[in-house]
C-alpha cells in the first residue's frame, strides 16, 4: 500500500495544487481531490487529511503530521515522514 500511495502521491499533489491555484481554500482541495481519486491510496490518503480537517478541526499540517491521529499514521511512507 506505502509503494502505491508513493506511486500515485505526485499526481494527487499536482491536482492539489491545481485546486488551490484556481482559488479553493485547501480544505476544500484536499476533499475534491480525494473524490477525483476516489478508490485510489492516495485517494484515501486526502480523504482522511480531509475528514480530520473538517470533522476534528485541525489544521492543515496537524491533518498530516499529527503523531496520533495524522493521515501519515496510517499511511507511512518513506517519502513523507512525521516530524
């Protein structure tokens, strides 16, 4: 699972970073781009950035990093590490 989030990851970002170019606020990127990846690791991945964002009210970087509940907990990755 960790080889195809890294994998599809630098896809997920370009769209990300698409989202936010054309003016959506990034908690509404991370959620648009998990429905475009819906099905997908990565699509999962910014669901779960998503849902802390929205449902636990974190911040952007605690919805990643956060050491208990960041998306990075469920996802680890060699490419991206908690801090």
């Amino acid at each position: 699972m960790n080889q195809k989030l890294e994998q599809e990851f630098a896809g997920a970002l370009f769209q990300l970073g698409n989202r936010i170019g054309d003016g959506l606020p990034v908690e509404i990127a991370f959620s648009k781009v998990a429905d475009v990846m819906n099905g997908t690791v990565s699509g999962k991945f910014f669901e779960l950035v998503s849902i802390n964002i929205t449902k636990l009210g974190m911040s952007v970087e605690e919805a990643i990093f956060d050491k208990k509940r960041g998306a990075l907990v469920y996802y680890p990755s060699s490419l991206m590490k908690v801090q």
